[in-house]
C-alpha cells in the first residue's frame, strides 16, 4: 500500500518527486524518502517519519539536486513507523538504493542467511534485504543482480532501484502491487498509480507480474526475470490533470463526493439508449449467447467494492433472473468455491490492483470460470486478466474512503444487471424500458440531494459526540447500511455497524439507548408493492428503536415526510425512484454526515489513521 514514484531525464528530480509522493500519499503516510544522485555521482537519501511533509521541510533545508531519483511514501507493514524504517534503504556499501511497496515473506531466512554473509542490518523492515540480496550479486550489471535477487524472493513487490555505479539508471519490477512507467520526451516516470505522473504524461506502461522495467534517459527496456526482453502495450489515460486536484474544496473526499452526479453520467455514456432504453455493453466482450447460457454469477470485492457487490446480487437476480453470489476477496479462494465453465465471476475493484480480489480472480479463472471486472483504472491487472471489463469513469479518486467510486461500481452493476437482463428477458420487456428511463435521471436526482449539504453539516452537530452509530436497511437498502456505517468508521473513528433492520430483535436491540444514534434507511418505491410492505417493516423498527429511547435518523422520500416526522428526530428526505435505484440516492447523505461529523471532530478525512487507499498486499 506505498507509494512509488521515480523520475530521470533533464529536470531536476526532486520537485517532480515529492509532487508525486503528494498524489499518492493516500497509498501510506506513516513515513516518507527520497534518493537522488547527484552530479558528483553521489547518492544523497532524505527520510522523515510521519507525513510528507516532513521530508518537504528536511529537503528545503538540505536542498538536494539530480537528475535522477525515486522516492516512497510508506505504510507500514514489517518495522514500526521509524524514520530508521523509512524508505529509501541501502545495501551495506550505500551504493544500492531501494524504494518497495509489498512483503518479503521469506525475509527471515533471507535475512539470516545474509548476516551469515557479514551483511549489518540498520532497519527493522523486510524491504532492506532486498538491497543486500541485490548487493551479493551485484558484478557491474544493475538489472543482471536484481533478477537474480528477485528469483530468490518470496512474497510480492513493487520496486524502484538505483545503483550509483550505474549512473542515469533506474530499474523496476513488479509482482503483485502496481507499477507504472510513464513516457515523456526524453523522459521517464516510475510510479505506484496513475495520479502520481498524470500531469507529466498521459502514455503509460503497465508492468506485469514478472516483469523488469531498466529505464534511462534513452528509452525503457522490458524483460523478465531470465532476461528476456519483453513488449507491453501503451495505455492512453483520458483521465485530466485537473481532476486529481482539489478544485477549491476543503478535501478531496468532500469534492469527490460532488463529483458523482458527473461520475455516473460518464459512466452512463454510451452505453444507454435514450430511444430504445437499450444497453450496449460491447466492451465486456461476451457475446449474447454466453450471457445467456451462464446459470450462476459470483460476485468478488472487498471493502466498500464488497458493498456495491451486495446491491448488485439484488440488481442482478431482480432484473436478470439469474442466481448470485456474493463473496469477499479475501475469503473466497480459502473456501473452495464450487465454480465452473457456466458461471460468470464478476470482480469488482476501485484500482484493479486489490491483492485479495485480483487472487479470487485467478482462483475463479483456474476453475474455468469467465472474468468480467468492474473497475475505475484502465490497464489495471485485473481487467488485464479478465476476459472483459465494464470500467467505470469516476476519475482519480484520491479520498482514501471511496464515495465517487462506490456509486459508479453501483451504476455499472445496474448496466451490467439491465443488459444480462434485456438478453434473457427480452429488449422489449416493459420493465427494463422504464428502468433506462430512470436511470437517465439519477444524476439530476444526486445533485438534488448535494444540495442539502449545510442541512447535513448542521445535523453533525448535534451527533458527533457519539460513541457509537447503528446503520439499519433492508433488501437492497441493507448494503448502503454497510456502506454508510464504512464511511463513519473510516473517517471518524466512531464505531458503526450496518445490519439487516428484520434482524433487529435477534440482538441489536440490547445496544439501544438514549445515547445511540440510529440511521434507518426507510425509503419506498411508490409503484411497488412490495417496497411499501418492506417500508412498514422499517417503520415498525423505527418505532422499536423510539420505544427504547435511541436516536433515530430517518432517510426517506419526500412523500413519506409527514409519517416519518411523527417518530424520527432527525429526517433526510431524498427524491423518489426505482427501488433498486434508491442505493444511488440514499448513500450520498450518508457519505456527507460521515465527512462533517470527521471534520468536526477534527479527523484527517483524506487520510484516516492505519488505511491506505489501495491494498496490494493480502
């Protein structure tokens, strides 16, 4: 979950450095380094514990120049947040430099095996093996002792190396954790993501697993670990500059919170008829026909991607009619899945880099199982292993707690749900016309709901003094009471939990008291009869959780104000839609009461303690 980034050609280094470090800082923050060599052909290494800037002030006050270097934003995972465990980190000699992102599982024996040597360790990280292990084989060849080093390591890796013997050289290899090669004019770009480099170039390179990336000012050489020189294709990020700035807002959350209305319509784009409410979906290149012959669809995620996953399952069997079932990334090739030629896997993933979903794909694709991913990032390992992708269009998303990604993951499972639904249904049914229909007009609906923001903020008010927070929703609604509780947890450090509101009287009500803050999601279809039976449950839970003495927070539609103002304190009203449609709308105040009640509370929003943005290490 670091941050990589490195840069040579004829600029100075270090400011394009820490500008990266800075777009990735959400990819760890507990310390920060850089290395550099300078024209005296000197290797100069700057580290800091704690945040960016910190390291920004040691260089403004020891200036450090090249043309060449690498730097690393650390979150720790062997070695505690120590300036001695900040990268970069050094062979014995301190002629080998190294900056990495994974885990060394073998490191001890490894170790061990290098102290035997006469090798002196100054860190208590698994990464400062690498750069000894690379010194034992070191013999004037850079790359030569790197994939000798690498063949005896255990584990996954994004690295950066240096060798101040080999000056205007910088080599890169991947396993696992993500790594990008950006291509300028007589310049080049090492780095973790996209965002890193994004306003350097648009032209990237995503490197394999396996591969070895030696770059200098004259071009990239691809190869992989026996030396073989490799080619990958160029991926051409649309992605603007702008869009990973904050654009005048307080915090990238808040502003990407903004950014769904814009997010779902880009994701929409193309892909419905406004005329005919038909769905083209060519990119996940599957025919009609194998669409409709799968029995079973397995959805795999994690973390909030697991949430959007939930709401699909109930998209997908309501509209598609087909079975499904939802697993963790995390879980799902530790249980033996029972997946065969006939089953669809879906994965779905911000940065199409999670080490858990990426595994569950592998797993799903060795069973003889289809791959179709969901992500945000174009060139990304998963949908570089799928067989088809329906990528989404939110744009960079730097917040660490996903919100734009989240609404767009739930706009192209509903795409996916319409077309498999359209195929094995039927492209005139009745139903699946009306639903593009309201599709269309979900963003206009968002940004409704956005505009109430200082009615949320003054809401924070009177509730983030709260110990403890409880998310209640059912059907479909249920995953938003997950998503919402993830959101509040992972910001503000309250405890939340999100649980199915039928499920109530088997325990949660012993936790309610006048102390305890309840968010019910009691929104209806009105041309549902089913979405009002269910919506009479909820209010039955309501008047639980009031009879008990807790605080309710009521979000319902506007037509249901006056029955909900007669037992809720606080009321969030929404527009009226489709009930598979509402998760769009009803997350939205969720995202916004979590974000004001951590400002509120005086919590770092973008970058919560412990959590990093992408985790590309199980």
């Amino acid at each position: 979950m670091c941050g990589i980034v490195g840069y040579i050609g004829n600029r100075q280094a270090v400011p394009i450095i820490l500008d990266g470090l800075r777009r990735l800082e959400y990819r760890g923050y507990d310390s920060a380094g850089l290395a550099v060599v300078n024209d005296a052909q000197q290797l100069v290494v700057r580290r800091a514990k704690g945040k960016l800037r910190n390291l920004e002030e040691n260089v403004r006050d020891l200036p450090v120049e090249g043309v060449y270097g690498v730097g690393h934003t650390r979150w720790a995972t062997h070695g505690r947040p120590t300036e001695e465990n900040a990268h970069p980190h050094m062979d014995s000699k301190g002629e080998i430099v190294v900056v990495h992102n994974g885990i060394v599982e073998n490191y001890l024996a490894l170790k061990h095996e290098l102290q035997d040597a006469g090798h002196t360790f100054k860190s208590e990280t698994d990464t400062e093996i690498i750069a000894h292990l690379i010194e034992s084989y070191y013999e004037d060849n850079l790359e030569a002792a790197v994939r000798k080093a690498l063949k005896r390591v255990t584990g996954v890796y994004a690295l950066g190396i240096m060798s101040k013997r080999e000056p205007g050289k910088i080599v890169g290899a991947r396993s696992g954790p993500p790594v990008v090669v950006g291509l300028g004019d007589n310049e080049y770009f090492l780095a973790s993501d996209v965002p890193a480099i994004l306003s350097h170039t648009r032209d990237m390179i995503f490197l394999d697993d396996g591969d070895l990336a030696v770059i200098t000012p004259e071009g990239m050489q691809l190869m992989d670990l026996d030396g073989k020189v490799l080619k990958r294709q160029v991926s051409h990020i649309m992605w603007d500059p702008i869009m990973a700035e904050k654009g005048g807002y307080k915090h990238f959350m808040l502003k990407e919170i903004f950014e769904q209305p814009r997010a779902i319509r880009d994701t929409m784009l193309g892909r419905v008829s406004q005329d005919t409410g038909k769905i083209f979906l060519d990119e996940v290149n599957l025919t009609h026909e194998e669409l409709a012959r799968f029995t079973q669809v397995k959805i795999v995620a994690c973390g909030t991607s697991w949430h959007a996953a939930l709401a699909g399952k109930f998209m997908m069997e309501r509209l598609a009619r087909i079975p499904v079932e939802v697993d963790y990334g995390s879980e799902f090739r530790y249980r033996d899945p029972i997946v065969t030629p006939d089953t669809l896997t879906v994965v779905i993933s911000q940065s199409g880099e999670t080490a858990d979903t990426l595994a569950a794909q592998r797993e799903a694709k060795a069973k003889g199982s289809k791959t179709l991913s969901i992500c945000n990032v174009v060139g990304s390992m998963i949908t570089r292993e799928a067989v088809g992708n329906l990528l989404t269009h939110a744009g960079p998303e730097i917040g660490v707690a996903s919100t734009k990604a989240f609404t767009a993951q739930l706009t192209a499972m509903f795409l996916l749900a319409l077309h498999m639904g359209q195929i094995r249904r039927g492209e005139q049914e009745p139903e699946l016309f009306s639903l593009t229909q309201e599709l269309l007009l979900i963003p206009g609906k968002m940004e409704a709901v956005l505009s109430n923001d200082s009615y949320y903020e003054d809401l924070s008010r009177s509730l983030f003094r709260a110990a403890d927070f409880l998310f209640l929703g059912r059907g479909v609604h249920y995953p938003i009471a997950l998503e919402g509780a993830l959101k509040l947890k992972e910001i503000s450090y309250i405890h939340a939990e999100g649980y199915p509101a039928g499920e109530m009287k088997h325990g949660p009500n012993a936790l309610i008291d006048e102390e305890l803050p309840v968010v019910v999601l009691a929104t209806r279809d009105p041309n549902s009869e089913e979405s009002r039976l269910r919506f009479e449950k909820t209010f039955s839970n309501i008047q639980e959780v009031k009879a008990r003495g807790g605080i309710v927070v009521a979000v319902c539609c506007a037509a249901d104000m006056e029955e909900i103002a007669k037992v809720a304190d606080y009321r969030i009203f929404i527009p009226t839609t489709h009930e598979l449609l509402l998760p769009l709308l009803e997350i939205v105040p969720l995202q916004l009461l979590a974000y004001h009640i951590a400002v509120r509370r005086g919590c770092d929003v973008d970058q919560p303690r412990n959590l990093a943005k992408s985790v590309t290490v199980e």
